[in-house]
C-alpha cells in the first residue's frame, strides 16, 4: 500500500508539469494571429481609455462647478457687504457735510487741515462755493493748495474712471 502511495506522489509532479507545459506549446508561432488578436481588441480598449478619460473630466468639471459656487456666493457677500459700506459712507458723508457747512470758517479750516486730504477735499467740494471759499482762505497755504490739486485732479478728464 505504500509503494502505491508512493508511486501515485512521484507521478502527480510529472502531471502538472505536463499541464503547465500544454498551454505552452499551443501559442501560435508566427507573428500574424498576434496582430490578428491585437487589432480585435483595439475597439474595446480605446472605447475603455475614453470612458476614463470621460469619468476623469466629468470629475473635474464637478470640482470646476464647485469652485464656481464657492465663488459665486463670495462674490454676493462681497457685494452686499460693498453695498452695506456705501450707503454707511453717503449717510456719514451727508452727516459730515452738513456739520462742516455750520461751523465758522476758521474752525471748519483748523480741523480739516487734521483730515486725510482726499476726505477734506470731498467736503470742500460739497459745500456752497463761497463757504469753500472762506475756508480754504483760513487754511495755511500749503494744505489748501494740496486741497485744490486733489479737487483739480478729481476732474480732470484724462484720469481714468475705472477704479483699479
């Protein structure tokens, strides 16, 4: 009974040996039927290579949407919050020039000379002309004349509209 066991064991190598060598021996030997079986498959494989391509730009143009989005809303906030700011800026302005157009003259000139020159020339500006007037003649020279250049240049039609 042993030998038979063994003898069965020795054969089993030699069967798998043969059945790894069998699909060995069936490829074809000449170059043809590989061409044959490549172009077969070619259709199939470039159909494969677009639906990736597809899935790979379709998850792009979701994350294109996205960011999209994202800005979009930045931008709305971004408006109201601009929108928010400029009627704060005409309700002070309007405040603004109305306690500048009831103050004297010499006062009115004493503290806009503290103010940053852009704002002071926006409330020279908007003051009747003959209040302007007395106060830019009760500001020391150089400050009225810093003033008068920024209402001069606010004018001017060579400067650009745009705000950049």
């Amino acid at each position: 009974m042993m030998i038979a066991a063994g003898c069965t064991m020795l054969a089993m190598p030699g069967a798998f040996a043969q059945e790894v060598a069998a699909p060995a021996a069936g490829i074809p030997a000449n170059g043809d039927e590989i061409q044959q079986f490549c172009t077969n498959i070619a259709d199939a494989a470039r159909d494969q290579r677009y639906l990736l391509q597809k899935q790979d730009l379709e998850k792009l143009q979701g994350d294109i949407d996205a960011r999209i989005a994202t800005l979009e809303k930045r931008r709305a906030e971004y408006e109201d919050w601009l929108k928010r700011r400029n009627d704060f800026l005409k309700q002070a302005e309007i405040g603004l020039v109305g306690i500048y157009k009831t103050m004297k003259p010499d006062a009115a000139a004493a503290k806009l000379e503290l103010v940053n020159p852009g704002i002071a020339a926006a409330i020279i500006m908007r003051l009747p002309p003959r209040q302007s007037s007395l106060i830019l003649s009760e500001m020391s020279s150089e400050k009225a004349a810093v003033l008068t250049n920024v209402i001069s240049s606010a004018t001017d039609p060579n400067t650009s509209k745009e705000p950049s």
